[in-house]
C-alpha cells in the first residue's frame, strides 16, 4: 500500500509540529516515534520527518538507512519531490521521510541556497494535506536545519529531561523561536511542553517538574513519559514502544500523550 492511498482519518487541519530541544539526549527522537506510532493507533495519519543527521526516527521505525537510495537530503539539496522519498513502516499509519548521515552536510551546502530557511516548508507544501499531523524531528542544534523546520511548522513540542539543568537553553531556544516567528513564520507557537525520563522515587524529578510548570505553566502537557527499559530498548528492535510492549507504563504514558495532542488539536 502506497502512502497515497491510505485516506486520512479526520478531515480536520494538519498539524505540523517540530520536536525541538537544541539540547541532546533529552528525548526527542524516542518522542516523535512513540508519538507517532500513539497517533496511529488513535486512528491518525501521521509523517514523520528525520530531520537529524543521526537518523534515530528512522531506524527506530524499522528503517535500514544503509539500504537507502534517497533521503531528506537529497530533497533538501537535489530538489527531490517529497513523495519520492515518503516511506511507509511496519506500524500501520506511520510515514517517514528517513534521514541519514549525508544530513550533516546539508548545513553547510544550504548557506549559499536560494530561499534556504524555507526549503522545507517548500517541500512539505505538495502532501501536507494527505496527514493530520506531521512531526519534524529537530537535530540537538540552532542551525539551519532548525531554523528550516520552525519556519516550516505552525508550533513546537519541546521535551525537557527531568534531571538537573532541565531548562538550561530553553531560553536561548525561545529566543530563537522568536527571531523566527518575528521574521520568517508569524504563525509559529508552542504546542507544549512534555518532561520526559521521569522517575517518580526521586525528589529532584518531581522538583523539575514543578520548576517547568511553573516556568512554562498550562502549555506544559499532564502526561510525564517515565524513565523505564522498555522504551530504551524498543529503538534496537526497530520498533515503537507501543508496538514493542503495548502494556508497559512507557508505552501507556504515549497514549496518554497522544490522547491530549489531539485534544489540544481540537481546540
């Protein structure tokens, strides 16, 4: 079955969302898989879009970057149409534009590219409409491929780690939303904000949390993705949570975050 052909869900309008955070290791990449595949299963069509050079989105869908011919790359660089490199997944309603190594230089080769902050909102533009939500898995920068995907998207996710230094560069990552909200995307916002690897036996995870609320107050989502092996795990076997090991607390807090995504969707 060829993406064109599974009819969306809801006729509602798409949503595209970055998943943002310029600091690494914070979650982001097991967010937008466990979000996705959530979505799915909640009767959404959903596109993933690799947009790190790590390329973590694309093997933890089941996707074998080595075996590859094309990927956001070659449509960033050699204006490839984005339905050439949709992939279909295993887990049913999940889409991906994969990403691989070849990314990291996209960064620099788009400097000198004609409309260079808006090459992916340009390429996005053609199948935007056959999704209801779109997730933009950000690299763990505030480069240019970032920059490309916040003009791109009409609003951010931001994972923030419950540990210590939890909102160190949220600020310098708010500044930059703003800059580009101010000269590229007026439409830009924060869809909200989701404390991930939370360990519940520890006073420093529930402080952090209270300091994000905080900070950030109603934008910051009830759902709190623990910290469990599971959803550790999943990645190695390709493979969402969900999918991995539907009755694990990780794989329940995602649908539980998925469930509030659509709520604010509908807002």
């Amino acid at each position: 079955m060829g993406y064109t052909e599974y009819q969306r869900k809801t006729d509602g309008t798409p949503r595209v969302i970055a998943i943002i955070n310029q600091k690494g290791g914070v979650g982001k990449s097991t967010t937008a898989v466990n979000l996705s595949a959530a979505l799915s299963e909640r009767g959404m069509k959903v596109l993933l879009i690799d947009f790190d050079p790590q390329g973590n989105s694309t093997s933890g869908l089941g996707i074998e970057k080595e075996e590859l011919e094309q990927c956001i790359y070659d449509a960033l660089i050699r204006d490839v149409k984005a339905s050439e490199i949709i992939h279909e997944t295993e887990t049913p309603g999940v889409y991906v534009i994969p990403a691989t190594i070849q990314l990291a230089g996209a960064e620099i080769e788009l400097v000198s590219a004609m409309a260079r902050e808006t090459r992916l909102k340009e390429l996005i533009a053609p199948v935007k409409d056959e999704f209801d939500f779109i997730f933009i898995d950000c690299p763990p920068s505030l480069g240019l491929l970032t920059i490309n995907a916040l003009a791109a998207a009409d609003s951010v996710l931001i994972p923030i780690q419950c540990e210590y230094y939890a909102l160190e560069g949220v600020t310098k990552l708010l500044e930059s939303m703003k800059m580009v909200k101010e000269r590229i995307n007026r439409d830009l916002d924060v869809y909200g904000v989701l404390m991930t690897m939370y360990d519940s036996r520890t006073s420093l995870a529930n402080q952090v949390v209270e300091e994000v609320r905080n900070y950030f107050g109603d934008v910051v989502f009830d759902t709190l993705i623990p910290r469990t092996v599971k959803i550790s795990e999943s990645p190695s076997f390709g493979m969402p949570v969900t999918t991995y090991a539907p009755q694990n607390k990780g794989a329940e807090a995602y649908f539980s975050l998925a469930d509030e995504v659509i709520d604010r969707a509908s807002r």
